[in-house]
C-alpha cells in the first residue's frame, strides 16, 4: 500500500515537471540573468529548447546569454589584462621611484605625472565599464521590460475577467 501511495506521488511529481511551458523557461532564464546567475539562466534556457527546440522566444534569449557570457569573459580576461598592467605599472613606478630618490630627492614632478597618468588610466576605466555597447541591452534594461510585461499581461487578465463577469445585458420587458 505505502509503495502505490509512493509512485503515485512520483507520478505526479513528474507530471508537473513535465507540463512546463516555453514561457517558464524563457521566465526562469531571465530571472536568473536578472539575478547575475548567467550559467543558471543558460542551463535552464538549455532544458527549455531540448523540450521545446523551435520557440522563437527561447532561441532569441538564448543567443543573448551567449553574447552575456561572452561579454563577461571578455570583461574578465580585460580585467586580469588591467591588473596585470597596473602591476607592471606599478613595479616600474615604484623601481624608477627608488632611482630617483637615490639620485635626487627633490625632484617630485615625475612622482605626480605617475600619479596623474594612473589616475586618468582608473577615470577611463570606470568610463568605459559604465557605457553599455550599442545594441547590447543592459541588465536593469531587460528587468525593466520584463516588469513592463508582466505589467501588460495583468492588464489584459483584468481585462478578460471583467468581461467574464459581465456578460451580456438582458433586456426585460415590463410585466405591468
């Protein structure tokens, strides 16, 4: 008896795993993109085309994470690249530092133009990470249009509810 009561529940469990739409899928990989998990949002696009290879939707959110993922490496490599630099940079700065103040202490214009230029290098940086690639969309901008759908769907259910509950107007004639 306990082993029917089991599969049963396993049954249905199933069931409902397997009654997703495209539309879950597509909701699910964006609210993981929103939330910075972008391999989760992939895996779950991923699930979503297995079952459902041919939803526009799905194929269209997919090459973006791809593009996302992509960015981000390149971001990351650019970073490593950055402070790799900025280490060289700074070994240098801090050798030619120590020759200088070997050979005269007086002179600290070189010490300030370092300062600057590296300043200048951190301001472009920050410049540059700010900007969003043209034809990119931004990750406030794609939780804004999914909040802009939700929005609109809930319009349109209040909408199709509201004329449920009407319904059509009888006309009574008078009984007197």
């Amino acid at each position: 008896m306990k082993t029917i009561v089991i599969l049963a529940f396993m049954m249905i469990g199933f069931n409902v795993n397997a009654q997703k739409s495209p539309q879950d899928y597509f909701n699910s990989g964006a609210k993981d993109f929103i939330h910075s998990k972008l391999d989760e949002a992939i895996a779950t696009v991923d699930i979503g085309l297995k079952k459902f290879p041919k939803d526009e939707d799905l194929n269209q959110l997919k090459e973006k994470l791809i593009e996302e993922k992509k960015k981000e490496d390149q971001k990351k490599e650019d970073q490593k690249k950055n402070q790799q630099n900025k280490d060289q940079q700074n070994k240098e700065s801090q050798e030619e530092k120590n020759k200088e103040e070997k050979k005269d202490k007086g002179d600290q214009n070189k010490d300030q133009q370092n300062k600057n230029q590296q300043d200048k290098n951190k301001e472009e940086e920050k410049k540059q990470q700010q900007q969003p690639q043209p034809g990119q969309m931004s990750p406030q901008q794609i939780k804004q249009l999914l909040e802009t759908m939700n929005n609109e769907e809930a319009k349109t259910q209040k909408k199709v509810n509201a004329q449920k509950v009407k319904g059509k107007k009888v006309q009574q004639e008078k009984d007197w």
